[in-house]
C-alpha cells in the first residue's frame, strides 16, 4: 500500500508540489491526472526517492519515505517518459542485467527473471543485441523489462507512452494491465483521459500542484453526472482556472 | 569497492572502452601524436642535415681571377654554379648565397689594404641563411691562411693569436642533448594526459548519462548516490591512467622513429617510474572528481564539453612555465604550488634527483586535493538543483 501524507515540494519561490495526500490500496492503480506542469513527474519523483520532498512523507509498503529510501526503492520499478533510457553499446541483456545487479540481485536470479521476461515480451530475437540500432517498440520492451526485472511490488509510470506510435503505446498499455493482473501496485501519470480511463481504478486530479480531487472513475463520473472524463477534467481545472 | 560501485565500475568500463570516440581520443590519439611529431621534426631536420653536408652552392661574380677564387673552386665544400643573372639564380634557390669578389683583389692583398667581400644571401631562407655561414667559416679559413703568412713574414709564431687553449667536455653520463629535451617534454605530457586524459569519459558518465535519460532510472536502484558517483569516478580515473600510458608507449615510438628528437639513451630507472607513477596517478585522482562534477553540472553533452575544454587550456598554464625549468634545480616553493609541484617531481627523477621531502609535500598537497574535490563532487551529486538542472 502507498500511503502519501501532505507531501510537498519547493524549488526556491516556486511551489511544484502543494501539500498533497492520497492513498493507493494493494494491487490498484492510481491515475495521476494532470496539465503539463502539473505536479505529477515532481510527485512521482518524490516518490521514487529521486527528490527530496520539502514538506510531508509517505509510506510505501511499511517504509518510510524520508527515513528509508533505500528499502522503499527496493520496492519500486520506474518508467519514466517516453524516451526509453537505454545503454546503446551495451545489449539488451546487458541493460537489464545491470539494473537487476544495482537492486541487488544475483546473476543467476537476474538470468531466471531475463529468460522469462524475453518470453513474456518476445524479445528472444535480439535480446544479445546491442540497443544502439533498436526500433522504438524494441527499446520500449527493454526499457519495460529493465523496470521490471527485480520483481518490485510497486511500479511508477511517469506518462510512459508520450511520443511512442500506436504500436509502442499497445506494448505499455498490455504490460501494465498483465502488472495489474499480477497484483502489483501502480501509480501512472498521464495526460491522456482515454489512457487513464481504460487502465486505472482510481484517479487524482492534479493541478497547479494541488490534488483537487481524488476518486474512483465511477464516483467521479457520478459526481459530476457526466460520463466523459475529459468533460469532467475540462470542468474541474476550469474551475480552478477561473 | 563496495558492492555497488564495483557492479557500476565494472559496467562503465565496458561501456565506455565500446565507444568509438573513447577509444580514439583517449588511446589512439595519445598514441600517435608523439610519433607523429618526431616524424615531422624528422623529415624537416633531415632535409637541414642533409643539405648541411652537401656542398654549398654559390654563384659567383669576380672581375679578374684572383687567390680567393681559386680557392673557392677548389674547395670540396664549394659548388660553384655559372650564372649570368645572380638574383634569378637566388631567388630560386639554385645558388643559396652569391659571393662578389672586390676589385684588384690579390693587389690589395698584397699591398695591406683590405679588399671588399659582398655576400649576398637571403635571409628569409633558412637554407640561404645557412649557407651564408658556411661560406663565411670557409672564407675565413682562406683570411686565416693569409694572416699566417703575413705574421710567418714578420717573424713573428702564429700561436700568438691563441694564448688559450680552450677544451670542454660534458659531465652528463648520458644522453646530453636528448635527455634536457626528454626532460622538457616528457613531465608536460605525463601530467597533461593524466589530468585530461578522463575529460572524455567524465563527459560521458555524467552529461551523457543526462542526454540518455538513464540516470533517473540509476537513481532509483537500490544502490545509493555515493556508490553509483565512485563507480563512476573510478572509471574516469582508469581512463585517465589508460590515456597516460598510451601517451607514453607514444613516446617510446617517437624516440625510435626519430632518434634525435628525444635522445636514444634516455632511460628511466624503475625507481624513477615507480615515483612518476605515483604522482601522476595523484594528478588523475584529483582532475576526475572534478571533471566529474562539471560533467555532472552541464545539461548535455555539449555543454558538458564547452565547460570541460577550459580544464585542459587551465593545465597548459604551468606546464609551459615550467618547460625550461632545471631538474636540479627547482626552486622548493614548487613544490607547493598545484600541478607545477607533479611536473617538478617528474623533472627531478628524469635527472636522477629524489628528493623525498619534495615527492611528500606534493604527494601530501595531492591527497588534500583529491579529497577536497572528491567532496565537492559528492555534495554536487546530491544536490537536486545539480542532478535535475535540466
């Protein structure tokens, strides 16, 4: 469970986070819904462990945040952006080994985890090659299976189809719903309506740095009487806005 | 090494040494440009000794025969070339100087006076120049035959003219010529390529790291920060070590290609390269913590690049006042200043000198460094303000 208590973030005079609070339950997952600038890659870094937040903390599954942030990123897997992070000259393999090795990992483990994970991502083909020469969809497999690869109980996806074509965006959308089936925990920002309705159970609206709402789909929907996310975003930033 | 810096150690030098451009500036070049500069120098100086030993091209212009002319043509080191237009013959270089023999010259001779030798020459050729020198000394050795028997006719023993018999002979066991250059180049290049030789490393592991966007993914592994930088920092080091050696193995190629540029018999005992060793691995400990940090600050590789190149024009500063400064004799307060201090060391072993207060004050000076910018890249590194500046 993921629980965020008025976490905050200042960067001098600007407020890119304000005193934000929500909760994800076991196994769900929480759309982060928000403008550009928002907030949700500041909250998401926080999160990971990358910021350190000015004010607040959060316990990710019985550690704290401030207190713990080695055991919390032992927890976690990210997916950061579209642009997918990868090593060019080293292969596929090797780009995901590394990252098992840095969360402490054995090689043999590591190996157990890659041969299954090129299965499951058909990526027998060209998992010994170097990533250099990978087309996008290639590299977005890797990058998911390097996210993965440690088996965390939590995943963060900080808008990880923006940029990618209809093919690309089909990979991440099938790999985070076989996470959810897993019962992983995930935490996905996005500023796609659509994205977020199809793969989230809960939602939070960010905006300006504040959280202005946070709920199920359903009781959004009903809340506002109105079965379009997108005219319930329009109207509730809009507000805010005015 | 802890476990995580050696898993990042080990990963950044494999992927550092399959980069095409790692692997040309910091192998391949230091490599070649040594002998590169020795073939040069070479072919330039060849052509000046060869020219030296062959005979020297004049073109003529007396009025009558006289003893000088005779003289000249008999002379072996002497070619005398027929021109009816000496200044197109000097322009082209066909007759390197012109030698114009005054009027009734065996007449003045003989009665005192003092005829009239005009050397023409161009003195923006080198090899005009030269063979204005040459002419000279073979002139004056005909003046000379002349003076001896002016003063055989006087009665008088030539010898007078030398009262001193001046002999010199050199102290140095070795080298000589060869050794005050190789003493001149090597702690340059030494201290140089182990200051510089990580900047493309440092540039990769850190702007590069940005570029890629695969640090925030590194970041939120379970290895902490500190672990990740000295992996990091390790590997630079390494780079900085490799491109060293690989100047040096470039030198020892430029003492065979061209064995007068550095002086064949300048070794180096295993004392001496223990010592240079040690303070250049110093200067590498200390140049990639920072080279690091500044790769780190920048937001790309570009500008990585633009803050990392004044590093190498900041090294030029001491090592070119340094250049001439005697081995035996560098002054103590050397030895306390920065980078002067690793190049005073090198020139002292070079000449056999080893001072042991003089390598543990720099040595001493060194780790203050290398802590103090190790500290600097530490707190860079985890500073957010740094590390997301993009």
């Amino acid at each position: 469970m993921i629980e965020v208590k008025n976490i905050s973030k200042h960067f001098k005079d600007v407020v890119a986070v304000d005193n934000i609070s929500f909760k994800v339950e076991e196994g769900k997952v929480f759309g982060l819904l928000g403008e550009n600038g928002a907030g949700k890659t500041t909250t998401l870094r926080m999160l990971a462990t990358m910021l350190k937040p000015s004010t607040g903390t959060a316990n990710i599954r019985g550690y704290d945040l401030i207190q713990e942030p080695a055991d919390v990123r032992g927890e976690i897997g990210i997916l950061f952006g579209g642009e997918t992070g990868l090593y060019d000259r080293l292969s596929a393999r090797e780009n995901i080994e590394y990252f098992g090795l840095l969360n402490g990992m054995t090689k043999k483990d590591i190996s157990v985890q890659i041969e299954k994970l090129s299965r499951s991502l058909e990526m027998e083909d060209y998992i010994e090659r170097r990533v250099g020469k990978f087309s996008k969809g290639m590299k977005q497999k890797v990058a998911l299976a390097r996210s993965i690869v440690h088996n965390p109980s939590i995943m963060f996806f900080d808008e990880p189809t923006s940029g990618l074509d209809v093919t690309a965006v089909r990979i991440v959308h099938k790999f985070i719903k076989e996470l959810k089936s897993e019962g992983k925990t995930i935490i996905f920002s996005s500023h796609s309506m659509n994205e977020v309705e199809k793969l989230c159970d809960e939602v939070g609206i960010i905006h300006k740095g504040k959280m202005i709402e946070v709920t199920s789909l359903e009781g959004l929907k009903e809340k506002f009487k109105e079965e379009n996310l997108e005219e319930i975003f329009v109207s509730l930033v809009g507000e805010k806005n005015e | 090494m802890n476990k995580f810096t050696k898993i990042v150690f080990k990963k950044e030098i494999m992927d550092t040494f399959r980069d095409k451009k790692t692997i040309f500036s910091s192998i391949i070049i230091p490599i070649i440009i040594f002998p590169l500069i020795a073939f040069v120098i070479g072919l330039g100086s060849s052509d000046m000794v060869k020219e030296s030993k062959e005979p020297v091209q004049i073109a003529l212009l007396s009025e009558e025969n006289n003893g000088l002319e005779m003289f000249l043509k008999s002379n072996d080191n002497v070619n005398i070339i027929k021109t009816k237009d000496y200044k197109k013959t000097l322009d082209k270089l066909e007759a390197k100087v012109v030698v114009k023999i005054g009027e009734d010259f065996d007449e003045k001779i003989k009665n005192g006076e003092k005829p009239e030798i005009n050397l023409i020459y161009d003195d923006t050729s080198q090899k005009s120049e030269m063979a204005k020198s040459r002419i000279e000394q073979i002139i004056l050795s005909y003046t000379n035959h002349i003076v001896v028997k002016r003063l055989e006719n006087e009665g008088i023993n030539p010898q007078i003219l030398e009262p001193v018999d001046i002999k010199s002979s050199s102290v140095s066991k070795e080298g000589g010529t060869g050794l005050l250059l190789f003493s001149m180049l090597l702690p340059f290049m030494l201290t140089i390529w182990s200051a510089v030789g990580g900047i493309p490393a440092a540039t990769d592991l850190g702007a590069g790291e940005k570029e890629r966007q695969t640090l925030e993914p590194l970041l939120t592994t379970k290895a902490n920060r500190i672990s990740i930088l000295m992996g990091k920092y390790f590997t630079v080091v390494l780079a900085g070590i490799i491109a060293t050696t690989a100047s040096l193995i470039g030198f020892l190629i430029a003492t065979k290609i061209n064995p007068e540029f550095l002086g064949e018999s300048a070794t180096l005992s295993i004392k001496s390269i223990a010592i240079i060793t040690l303070v250049c691995l110093e200067m590498a400990l200390a140049f990639s913590s920072i080279e690091l940090a500044i790769s780190f600050y920048a937001r790309n590789f570009k500008e990585a690049q633009t803050y990392l190149s004044p590093v190498s024009i900041l090294l030029m500063v001491p090592a070119y006042l340094t250049m001439f400064v005697d081995g035996r004799a560098v002054p103590e307060y050397y030895f306390h200043i920065p980078i002067i201090n690793t190049i005073g060391i090198i020139k002292e072993v070079i000449v056999s000198v080893y001072d042991f207060k003089h390598i543990l004050i720099t040595t001493g000076w060194n780790l203050v460094y290398i802590a103090l910018f190790l500290m600097i890249t530490v707190k860079m590194f985890e500073k957010e303000t740094v590390i997301f500046r993009n």
